[in-house]
C-alpha cells in the first residue's frame, strides 16, 4: 500500500498546520526531513529540511506506530507553522520522496476502514461531522461518529446471531444431547424475532437524520393578498418578496432558509389559490397547491377553511381595519406592526418542527441506513415457521443489518453457533 500525505487542517494562513503522513514508509519519510525521530508519542521540535539541506521549517514531530493510530498503519504528523508558503514547501519535499504521494479525499478515513479502526457507520458519522452547520447536525453526527449507531446495531446482529444458531442447530444436530428440545428452541426464536421487530419498529419510527440537514418545509398559503409576501419577509427578516396590493403579484414560489435554536426552517411563499384563466398564473398555482401537500408545517392565510386539517389557520394582517378581532377559526393572529405577534409564531412553528426532529438522546439513522433496517425488518416479520426458512430469513436480515456496518455477517453468526454449542466435540 502507498504511503500518503495531505494537510489535515485547515487551509493556509493559520496558526498551526497539521501535515499527515501514513504508509509503511511514514517514518522514513519522516526521518529524511526531520534527521532525528522522536520517540514514539512524543511531540519533539525538529527542523525540516529538504533534499538539499535547506530549511524548510522548524516543527513538532509526532510518530504513531500502526496498528493502534487513526488509520490502522503508521502514522506521522508534522506541525508546521501555518503560513501558505511554509505548507507548500513542506507538502513540495514529500512529494519528491519516491514511495509517496498526496492522498485523495477521504483516504485517510478509508484506510482507517479498511484496517477495522472505524465501521462503516462511524465513518458516515465522521462525515456528517465534518459537514455539520447547526449545534444539532453537530451531536447527531458526533453520536454516530462516537459508535452509537454501531453498538446498536451490533447488539441486534448478536442477537441474530444466537437466534440463527438456535435455528441452525435444530437443522443439522438435533439428535445430539448438547442440543436442547426442538419445540422450545423454536419458541425462544420466534420470541427473539418478536423483541427484534419491535426494536426496528421504535427506530424507523424514529425522524432521519437528514431531517437536521433538509430543514422543515414551512409553506405559507392562502388566497391572493392574504398577506404571505409580508409574512415570508417577516419571518425571515428580508425582504425577498414584492408586497403590493395588486392581487398575483406573487406568482412563482419564493423560498428563504431560516435557522433558529439548530433547526433549519425552509420557508416558501406561494402564489395566491385562485381559480384563473391565465396560463402563467395557473402554472403559479399548480406549484403553489404541490407545496401545500408537501409541506411539514403550513400556514393557512385565507379567511375560508384551510385545505389541510393540520394547517396553521392564522389571521393575517391583523392590524388593517376591520380586522383588529380575532374570528373563530384562526389560531393566531399576525400583524406587521406587531413584532410580538411574530416571535408568538414563530413558538408555534418550532413546537411542530420539534416532533419531526430527531431527538438528541435517540439515534438517528442516515437513509441508507434505514432502507438496511427496513430489508432487515421485512425478513423477521416473514410468515414462516419451517427452521430452514426460518434460518435463511435470519441470514439476510443479518447481511442486511452487516451492511451499514460494512462487515460480512457470516463469519459472526458462525462463532455464535459454535460458541453456544459443543457442536465440535
């Protein structure tokens, strides 16, 4: 395998920049800039040098002899100072040492895959954390990055396991004394499938965590002039819609992104619901009606009904006479001149938005993690009461489940059946 480099952190000016280096010459390397090695975790200066003596830096040097480092294999790190100059440098002396060269995107996060330091859930996790832009993103992604995702998985895969070895030595050795009654072992399956499905079931129950990236989809609707592009430029302290009196003056949709307490809010206005004759118009409305289905939280504007029952039913522009009294219908009243009316809203919508959020003491799994538990469930809950059928539903949901964490279950569910029976005697 090469030995690869790269900056680690961020880019260049800074106060410090962490150059890495890992492959079975990253100590070597090493040595032909710095001459001297310190021990083993031990941070020592040392000045770098090139090819042909000259300076290039003085540094911390750091060694982490493989296994036991972030990527499994030895692991060098160079803390230069920060300048753009001194990095390039640094990076330009590497890249002329045969044996070396720069690693790609994310490769020192795969290697650590490949060597077993991180599953391959923790590494989605890492990436997430990487990418995290709200207090939220940052703990649901640190849960998962931390292995919480992974225990638990792993805990239902050696649950699958021993039900598997239950099944699987009714099949092939239930004339052996070790091997208990073959009506009792099924009904200890049957029971430990049950408790599986239930575990299955409160987690997709559970929010995605791509919920915290995509945001909550608020929806403001009504008929025209209702009020929507003042309340869009209220909401989200912009003005991004034309407020005119002229009725369609809104006709395509207008979205603004909102972040509040770590909850993303995707805000929509629409065009106004009317019935019309324009073709233009009509295209406005046709959008204006699919955003109103899709939305996670709308806000209904209109004096009429509201089109669907979970709806917001506000009274708009509460401060325009004739208007000053709340009706019955409407669950709050909005005014432009009432700033109070606002923040009141805006309590009301982040009480909706927290039930679609994941909660912080809960895991939340990515989607391709939940179409893995989903496959998983589908096994389990499979009509059968055959052991050899049983046993095969048992194997996928396993291979399925071993997916999110990158393994081959195989190997797992064989040492839990040797290890619960002295089948091998």
């Amino acid at each position: 395998m090469d030995t690869i480099f790269a900056l680690s952190s961020g880019s260049p000016p800074a106060g410090i920049g962490v150059i890495r280096v890992s492959g079975p010459s990253a100590f070597a390397a090493t040595q032909r800039l710095a001459s001297m090695l310190p021990p083993p975790r031990e941070a020592r200066m040392r000045a770098l040098r090139d090819s042909d003596g000259a300076l290039l830096d003085r540094a911390l040097v750091l060694l982490f002899p493989g296994p036991a480092t972030a990527t499994g294999e030895d692991l060098a790190e160079l803390h230069c100072h920060g300048g753009r100059a001194v990095i390039a440098a640094v990076l330009a002396a590497l890249s002329k040492q045969q044996g070396l060269r720069p690693a790609t995107a994310g490769e020192f996060t795969r290697r650590a895959l490949t060597h077993g330091r991180i599953d391959l859930a923790e590494a989605a996790g890492l990436a997430d954390l990487l990418s995290a832009d709200t207090e939220r993103q940052r703990v649901a992604a640190l849960v998962s990055a931390e292995g919480l995702v992974s225990r638990r998985v792993r805990g239902w895969l050696d649950r699958l396991s021993i039900l598997a070895a239950l099944t699987e030595a009714q099949l092939d050795f239930a004339d052996e004394d070790d091997v208990g009654d073959d009506k009792a072992a099924m009904a200890d399956v049957v029971t430990g499938k049950a408790e599986l499905i239930a575990d299955l079931r409160i987690v997709l129950d559970a929010p995605p965590v791509e919920r915290l990236r995509d945001g909550v989809r608020v929806v403001l609707a009504g008929p025209p002039n209702s009020g929507k592009s003042t309340l869009i430029n209220l909401l989200s302290q912009r003005d991004l819609a034309i407020v005119s009196p002229i009725a369609g003056t809104t006709r395509d949709r207008i979205e603004a992104t909102v972040t509040r307490d770590g909850v993303v809010y995707v805000i929509t206005d629409t065009a106004g619901l009317t019935a019309s004759d324009d073709p233009i118009e009509r295209i406005g409305v046709d959008l204006a009606e699919r955003a109103v289905a899709s939305a996670d939280v709308l806000l209904w504007l209109g004096d009429g009904r509201p089109p669907r029952e979970d709806a917001l039913w506000l009274h708009a522009r509460s401060d325009a006479p004739g208007r000053e009294a709340l009706p019955s219908g409407p669950v709050a009243a909005v005014a432009q001149s009432d700033d109070a009316s606002v923040q009141r809203l805006w309590c009301m919508i982040a009480e909706r938005a927290e039930r679609l959020m994941p909660r912080s003491d809960a895991i939340a799994l990515r989607q391709s993690e939940r179409v893995a538990c989903e496959e998983a469930l589908q096994m389990l809950i499979a009509d059968a009461t055959d052991p050899l059928i049983v046993a095969e539903q048992l194997r996928l949901a396993a291979r399925s489940l071993g997916t999110i964490l990158g393994i081959d279950t195989t190997e797992a569910m064989l040492d839990s059946l040797f290890g619960q029976f002295c089948i091998g005697k």
